[in-house]
C-alpha cells in the first residue's frame, strides 16, 4: 500500500498577500469610494472581483480602463465592509 502524509498545505504566496490586504484595509476605510490601486494587467481587476487576490474581509468591486502606456489603471472600492 501506498503510503501518504496528512497535512495541510503552505499558505499561498499568490498575489503578495501582505500588499492585497494593506490595499483592503486601506479601501475599507473609505467604503464606497473608488481608489487606483494597480497599473498593469487587466486580469487583477478580475482577481479582485472573484477573490483569487484576497484583500482581506469585505466585498469589493473593481474595474479597469486603459492607460496611454497600452497597460491598464486597475480601480478597486470595496463595498460592503464585514466586521
């Protein structure tokens, strides 16, 4: 029989938590205003809406709009703030 080991994985380092979360705690401060948190690609804008970067506890909402440069100016709010 095979044998296996029974743990939980490592913390994620995906998205630089430590930078998404000061970014959430930051945008619960001011909830429902809009804030430019990123210029690159347009897939954090994405990531933000569906969680994968995870900015700590709220809703947020984000969007995105094309710079000059051909990158992306990445707007995030949150919306509803939990305790």
């Amino acid at each position: 029989m095979a044998e296996i080991k029974w743990q939980d994985p490592p913390e994620s380092k995906l998205g630089r938590p430590s930078k998404w979360v000061e970014i959430g705690a930051q945008l619960r401060k001011r909830p429902s205003k809009w804030a430019l948190v990123h210029h690159g690609s347009p897939t954090v804008a994405t990531n933000i809406k569906t969680g994968r970067l995870r900015l700590g506890p709220g809703v947020f909402e984000a969007t995105s709009r094309k710079a000059e440069d051909g990158r992306h100016d990445i707007y995030a709010r949150c919306v509803e703030a939990e305790s």
